[in-house]
C-alpha cells in the first residue's frame, strides 16, 4: 500500500511488540533491522486488506444511514389531494 504515513512513535511502538511476539513464539531475539523487515512484509502483503475491510465496512453504514435518511425525507412529505 503506497503513500501510508505512520506516527513515528506507534511505528516504534509496534516494532517492540513484534520484537517481544516473536521472543514469545520462538525464544529468538530479533535485532532492528529483522524487526523493520517483518514490519515491512506484513505492512505490504497486509495493509490493504484491511484498508479495504475498512472502506467497505464504512460503505454499508453509511449506505444503511442513507437509506433511513432517505425514508425520512419520505415520511416528511405531505400527500396531494
């Protein structure tokens, strides 16, 4: 996913928690540069499946709001005789 602009701070944050996932899974110590390539697969082959969970999700309740709006706005109409 090109263009992500990430906090530098929740960056760093979630490189210790990658670094401290794997010591937990395997006992293995990972240094900086591993942590950032893990980081870097899963931000690439990741990201944008759930950008796109994210968009979509967004999409049915907005298109859910719309519709209870537009039934409104049909409620508020006066009939003609």
């Amino acid at each position: 996913m090109t263009g992500f602009k990430m906090d530098p701070a929740e960056k760093q944050r979630i490189l210790r928690e990658i670094q401290q996932f794997v010591w937990e899974q395997t006992g293995e110590e990972i240094g900086v540069i591993a942590t950032q390539v893990y980081f870097d697969f899963f931000q690439e082959k990741l990201a944008a499946h759930y950008y796109n969970k994210g968009i979509e999700d967004a999409k049915k309740i907005w298109e859910g709001q719309n519709a209870r709006l537009e039934e409104e706005w049909y409620a508020l109409e006066i009939p003609v005789k």
